[in-house]
C-alpha cells in the first residue's frame, strides 16, 4: 500500500490540507479540507504565529479524521528564487550535485543563507546529444527553518518542502497534453500562468493578483451591497456578476430591464444588479490585463507560437461567466476545468466554492516535491555522509575544470585557424581599395541630398495617418474633445464612460505603428504620459472620466536638421581633402 502524507499549502486567507498518496503518479486524495487561515498568522509565506496557527490546526485536522504525522508542504512565497536553466548530459543522479557546484552563476546572492532545490522539466535529445532543462530553486534558510520549527511544533515529520508552482505543473503536465495552452490557475491573492506544449512546461509566471482582490472590491463598493468577503465569494460563484466584454457589452441583454411591466423596486434592483456588473468585471480585468501582458510576453520568447486554448482552474473557475469574458477578450477559445482525471478524489467530496482544481499546488506536491532540506536538520546526519557529499561535489568540479580546459583550447585553434584564413583573404582583396574610395565619394553627395530633402519633412505631415489610427483603436466608450499637433508632438483630451479604458488606451496608443520612407515599421508616439484625471457627473447621473494625453512622435523634425547639417559638414571637408 502507498504511504500516506497530509500535503498543506498554508496560504494568507485560506489553508488546504488533502490526505494523498506519496509519490505515485496518479494519486489517490481519501480527505480534502480547507479552512480560513487565521488573520495575520502568516506573510508571504512566512508563519509569524506558530502558536495560533497550532491550534487552528489541530481543531481542524481532529473533525476531519486526519491523523497522518508524515506531512508535505507547499510553500508560496516571493522570497524563493528561481530559474529556468539547461545543464549539460550527466546520470540524472548526479544532477543534484552539479546543481550545488553551478548554482552561484545562476543566482546573483549569497548562496550560504539560502537552500538549493531543482525541478526536472524536460529532457531534451539533439540527435546523439542530451541535455536537461531544470528548474533551479533557492530558499532562505529561515523560511526553511521556518516550517521545519512549526512541524516539530504540531509533532509532524517533514517528508519535503515543496515550492507551490512546482506543484501545479507536477499536475498539468498530465493534465494538459495538447499543442501550445496556456493554464490560468487564479486562486485567493495570486494568479500564476503556465504555458504547455505536449505535457510540457515552456513558461510559467505569477502575477500578484486574485480572486479576493475581486471580492475586496465588492465589499468595499457601496453598489454591491455586500460586507464581507465570504458572501462577496458565494455571489461570484452563485450569479453571473462578470459580463461578456470590458466594454460592460450585454449588460442589456436580459429582457426585463426593458419590460414595461416592471415595478419601481424591480427596476432598482436591476440598476443595482447593472452596477455590481460593473465593479466585479472592472476588478476582473485587471486581472485580465495582467495576464495579458504575461501572454504578450510569452510570444515575443516564442516567435510564431499562437495559444489553440485556454484553461482557467483554481478558484477562478467557479466564477460564472469568467471564460466567456477571457474568450472575448484575449480572442483564444477558453474553458472552465474543474475536475482533475489523473487525481481520484473521494466520492462524498464536497466541491463547494473549492473545486479540485484549487487543491492543484497540494496534489503535485506529493507527487514530485522539489525537497528543501533544512541545513540544521541535515547536520544533524552523519558525518560520513557528509563527507561523501563533498568529495562527489569536489570530483564533479574537477571533471567540469578539465572540459571547460579542452574546450577552451579547442576554440582558441578554431579562431587561429579563421584569423589566418581571414588575413590571406584580405590581402587577395586589396586592389578594390580604390574602387572603395571611389564609392565612398559617390555616396556623400547622395547622403547629402537626401538630408536636405528629409529636413523638409516634418511630423504633422503624418497627422492625417495619426488621427485614422486614433479612430480605430480607440475604445467606444472613449470621446476625443481636443486635438493639438506640432512638429514634437501632440496633446488631447479625452472623455471615458469606464476608468478601465484608460489603461486599455495607453496600451493601444503604445501599439500604434507607421511606415517610413524605408518601409520600416516604427511607433508613431513615445513619452506617452496622462498629466490629469478628473471625475465628473455625466447627464445621466453616471461617472465621467476627463483626462489629458500628451506624447510625442517618434522622430522629431529638429534631430533630422542636424543630420543634414552634419552631413554637409563632412561632405564638404571631403571635398578639401587632397584624396577628392
């Protein structure tokens, strides 16, 4: 019978705890629990309160029957370090060993207050070659410490300590097995995207923003008419508070806003129900945006990769609506995942507002943890181990001196070979020299004319092509009242019915191009910036966001005059020279 371990990801407002399996492939989960971490006991990932936390542990664990002293964690935390590395063909055994000899060319920090752990991702084949490409992690030694302080406290024995995004793709590698996806696992405080092709990991982010970010932003509104955030959780899973587009398009589309039928206190109620739309999918955006960014971002590392799908699991994926507002809005077939089938889960498991998918981090982490060991505890084992340990890190160091000595001299025969070749060949080509000179003349005079002719040119020939694309990509709930334009730059001022639009303007002004003379793609604004925002009450009684745009064009006119003066100035020296 596999052995048992209770896996715990201790998180800021919320604690997972699931009685799983230990390192099997496709585990078997016989209790889950979630409960509602103590206020202020932990910070990013750091227990401050070891003592209340115990307790809210041991009530817990007592009324869900889970008695297992073998424990896992998952630890989320901005303070672990970690890296995307790829280490030359050694025995997978050894990997641990070159990563303690290398890893100070990958960490830019004082490696001795801090823990080493490794993640192997893909192994890679180049015809006879292979290599691996590892994730590298580093851990402060007293957030180590930490947890290791609190287990003997509960009287838990450590198995490992395990980094929570390690954890998700330990699970969606078996998960998602299809061509370029991206999984969006949105949970309470943060939300982390990673990026598959065929089961494997190409890139994973986090971004500091959840579902609690949403449910603040109900409490806090005085249209939701909600005042803590449990309930502000059940509505977003209950009624569909997220509409379709950023742009708040289909908030008319239920039938009764437009009945004539409809009673004064059902019209207020819709009203209300159109504002809390407005609040949640505004706060959802923001998430949205973020993730934007992180998908850009991803395609400019992976030119010509276009995402076939989107999944969306955490808690995220129990709020009504998310996937069709993330469809239309990234424009990349999008879905709910809920339910985990390389994981079985008990029958009477309660899926709640925590579905299956939201115990991710803690399921991978009993399936392949990266294992933190504590150094106290480590030194705690003999001593011939020890030694042992050294004298494989000494040897592998050794080996690595002397293939990094061969290479090197391989490559210093190599460039000698070229430099000879190169010499004999610049000496075979020195009768063109006169050709050269003769051509270097020619093209000063060119280079003058078309100086001459470029600083004819200014910026406000362009505004017509300007004023088109401002047209096209500015949002529909946007109104551009003025319009100044000179040789630098120009200055608006622009009307929104959302404060949202405002971001989704910067980013569209940012990507707005023109053609050169050249043919060459350039952006036609930089130093974009907005000086003011003013609110105001709109004739409806709505909110009105004013505010002004300066920016400047690309190239300005003064720069391309001294160019061409430039150029006459050498031009003209040529012409003294003895040579012309």
């Amino acid at each position: 019978m596999a052995k048992h371990v209770l896996s715990i990801e201790i998180g800021t407002q919320v604690t997972k705890i699931v009685e799983i399996d230990y390192k099997k492939k496709n585990p078997h989960v016989y209790r889950a629990v979630s409960f509602a971490t103590p206020e202020g006991v932990i910070e990013d990932g750091v227990i401050r309160d070891k003592d209340v936390l115990a307790v809210a542990f041991r009530n817990e664990l007592a009324e869900a029957g889970m008695k297992e002293k073998s424990v896992v964690f998952s630890i989320a935390s901005s303070k672990i370090a970690t890296r995307e590395v790829t280490l030359p063909n050694v025995k997978e055994n050894k990997i641990g060993a070159l990563v303690q000899a290398t890893a100070q060319e990958y960490f830019p920090i004082d490696l001795n207050d801090y823990t080493l752990a490794y993640s192997l991702l893909e192994t890679i084949k180049e015809g006879k070659e292979k290599s691996y490409k590892v994730l590298l992690l580093a851990a402060p030694d007293d957030l180590v410490d930490n947890y290791y302080n609190f287990a003997k406290e509960m009287d838990f024995n450590i198995e490992a300590l395990d980094y929570f995004g390690n954890g998700s793709m330990q699970v969606l590698k078996k998960e998602i097995v299809l061509d370029y996806c991206a999984c969006i696992q949105i949970s309470g405080n943060t939300t982390m995207i990673n990026f598959m092709n065929e089961g494997q990991q190409l890139m994973q982010r986090t971004i500091p923003q959840g579902i609690f970010n949403v449910a603040e932003a109900m409490v806090l509104s005085d249209e939701c008419m909600i005042e803590d955030m449990d309930t502000a959780c059940e509505a977003l899973c209950r009624d569909k508070l997220v509409c379709r587009s950023l742009d708040y398009r289909g908030l008319d589309d239920d039938e009764s806003i437009v009945s004539a039928r409809m009673t004064e206190e059902q019209w207020r109620q819709q009203e209300a129900s159109k504002s809390s739309r407005k609040v949640v999918t505004d706060a959802i955006g923001e998430i949205l945006l973020s993730v934007l960014r992180v998908i850009d971002f991803f395609k400019s590392k992976h030119q010509g990769v276009e995402l076939t799908s989107i999944y969306i699991t955490g808690m995220g994926c129990k709020v009504a609506g998310i996937e069709e507002l993330f469809e239309n809005e990234l424009n990349i077939p999008t879905q709910r995942m809920e339910h985990l089938v390389n994981v079985s889960f008990p029958r009477h498991f309660s899926e709640g507002l925590y579905n299956q998918t939201e115990y991710i981090a803690v399921v991978g982490a009993a399936i392949a943890p990266v294992g933190f060991k504590s150094k106290n505890a480590a030194s705690s084992g003999s001593g011939a181990d020890a030694l042992r340990n050294a004298q494989l890190v000494f040897g592998l160091a050794v080996i690595c001196a002397i293939a990094m000595s061969a290479f090197a001299l391989l490559q210093y025969n190599t460039e000698k070979q070229k430099n000879d070749d190169l010499n004999a060949r610049k000496q075979s080509l020195s009768y063109i020299n006169s050709v050269f000179e003769e051509n270097e003349g020619i093209k000063n005079v060119y280079s003058q004319v078309n100086s001459l002719y470029n600083a004819t040119e200014t910026q406000n020939e362009n505004l017509n092509s300007l004023i088109k694309q401002l047209e096209a990509n500015l949002p529909r709930t946007m109104t551009v009242s003025f319009l100044q334009s000179n040789d630098d730059g120009i200055n608006m001022t622009i009307t929104s019915e959302t404060d949202i639009s405002i971001a989704r303007m910067l980013m569209n002004l940012e990507s707005m191009e023109m053609v050169d003379k050249d043919g060459q793609k350039i952006p036609v604004l930089t130093n974009i910036s907005i000086p003011s925002v003013t609110a105001a009450d709109g004739d409806d009684g709505s909110t009105v966001y004013n505010f002004s745009v300066s920016a400047q064009y690309y190239q300005v006119v003064q720069a391309m005059v001294q160019e061409a003066a430039n150029a006459i100035d050498q031009s003209a020296q040529a012409s003294a020279s003895p040579a012309n």
